[in-house]
C-alpha cells in the first residue's frame, strides 16, 4: 500500500530540516547547503506545515528542536544517510547490486576473506561490504542483506544455509605443555584457562564431556578469537579453540594441543537472512557460492 503523498516531504525540505537540526542554527545550515538562511526557514517552515507539527522553537534569534523534532530527527537522519548510501552504492556499481554482510570477527578475518576474492571474481558487479558483529543480529533495527552467525538453527523470521560444522580443541603453547606434562583433562585446572567472554560455558562442557569436573576454571576472557589464539600463543594459558581457525598456529607450532581430547560442538556456522530477502540476487549468488565454497573445505562439513 502507497504512503499518502501529505505523509512524504520532498528530499530537499528533509535535507534543510536536517542541516538545521543537527547545526542548532539556521544560518549555518545555509552555509552547508548552499542557500540563503531564509530559504532554509522557509523549507523548515513548509515541511512543519505539511506535518502540522512544530518542529523547532524559535526563540528570538536562536532556534532549537522541540520535543517532537528530536523524535523526528533521529528517524530523519537514518533515512537520508541510507537514500545516500543506495545512490552511493548504485553509482559505484550501476549493473551489479550489493550485499550488506554481517561476520564474526576470526570468522571472517580467517576464514572468508582469504576465500572472499573468489565470489567477487566469479561474479563481477557485485560488491560485499562487511561489517563485524560479536552480539547477536538484530535484522529489524539493521539495514542487512545477510549474517554468518555461529549457534543453534533457531532464529525466528529468518532462513539459513548450514555452513561449517565447529570442533574445539585445549591448545596452548609447546612450552607450557612441556613444563606441565598434561595426560588427563582434570590437569588442565591446575593452569589458567582462557574464556571466550560469549562462550562462558564452553569450558564447562569439554570437561564433563571427557569425564572431568565441571568446572570453568580461572583465567583471563576475551571477546574474540583471534586475542584469545594469541594469548594462548604468549603462554597465558590453556585456550580452548575451533581447529579451523587456528589452523595456522597449529601448522606452524605455536600452538600444540594441550591433550589430544578434541569436542565438536552442537552449535555451528550458518549464513542466516530475512525471509523477505530471500531472493535478493546479489545475496542468491553469494549464497550459492559460500555454501559451496564450506562443503569444498576439507574436513570441517558435517553433510
């Protein structure tokens, strides 16, 4: 359903109401537009009659938002920068389209982007911008086409593609290994364990599942894993991480496993997006190929 026309001031009453808004003053809002500081009052002045709502409060020779502006602002200023960001976007790359992905920071550093050349030479005209997230997405509050999101299939008005499945193992460096001469996994109390701060509970479960006290143990936490790939590296402690993404450390011998007790996890990698996105063509083609692109990666797929 169309919104009323009366409800849709033009781009350029919004833009003078903006500039207004955010300067506190008339007459600078003019100067960044371009225009006279009566042409900037006269805009201000039309669009509150459009909306029959008074926007500023004039007081002498100042102006400042009333009430409803604030409101109006804040919801103003997100749509004019994503009007910019699609003009933007459209004139970088007429004949493609754009993918607005959200990544885990160690996912995306370590894993897609050393493949990410790839989609983006298959598919010319196309453009994937990138932007990290550790907290879980919020598509209704986030202009996103698509997120690569680590957990249980379970995220309403969303569908997703299975990705990569997740094994962890207890590494740390060669050093600290030796000194302690790990041999079950109760041993590993007796040093500090570093956490994942949005996987508090990981330690937990890889030592009830070899059969260990159930404790988390003391340690530093860190919010990403590749801090946490590195700490173990400095000999901080024991990390408990995914093999894929410390593949590196591991070849190279920074990292040994501190007991050859690895745990593959219930939760996995998945590309997750909103329904109505669905057939969106830049997000089809890249989901077709990242989903290829996972089962080509040998021994990390579980189907």
């Amino acid at each position: 359903m169309l919104t009323p026309r009366r409800y849709l001031p033009s781009i350029s009453l919004l833009s003078a109401f903006d500039a207004a808004a955010r300067a506190g003053s008339f007459s600078v809002a003019a100067r960044e537009l371009n225009l006279t500081q009566s042409a900037i009052s006269r805009q201000v002045k039309a669009l509150e009659e459009q909306l029959g709502v008074e926007l500023f409060v004039r007081e002498r020779q100042t102006v400042r938002l009333s009430d409803a502006g604030l409101t109006y602002e804040r919801h103003i200023r997100d749509a004019l920068e994503t009007i910019a960001q699609a003009s933007l976007n459209l004139q970088v790359n007429p004949k493609g389209g754009t993918l607005d992905l959200a990544i885990l920071p160690t996912f995306g550093t370590r894993w897609l982007a050393p493949r990410l050349n790839r989609f983006l030479g298959d598919t010319p005209g196309v453009t994937v911008n990138l932007t990290t997230r550790l907290k879980p997405f919020d598509f209704s509050a986030e202009h996103l086409d698509a997120a690569i999101h680590h957990g249980i299939a379970d995220w309403p008005g969303t569908d997703h593609a299975f990705l990569l499945e997740e094994t962890v193992v207890p590494a740390c460096a060669p050093g600290l290994r030796q000194s302690h001469g790990f041999s079950i996994a109760d041993d590993l109390l007796s040093v500090p364990l570093i956490h994942m701060a949005t996987r508090p509970e990981a330690w937990e479960r890889w030592f009830r599942s070899n059969g260990a006290s159930a404790e988390r143990g003391s340690g530093m936490i860190f919010d990403q894993f590749a801090t946490v790939a590195q700490a173990a590296v400095g000999g901080l402690g024991v990390a408990l991480l995914p093999t894929f993404l410390v593949e590196k450390e591991m070849q190279s011998g920074e990292l040994v496993p501190a007991l050859d007790l690895p745990l593959r996890s219930d939760e996995a990698y998945y590309l997750v997006w909103p329904r109505e996105r669905t057939s969106y063509p830049p997000l089809k083609k890249f989901r077709e190929w990242l989903v290829a692109e996972a089962r080509s990666a040998p021994g990390r797929v579980a189907t």
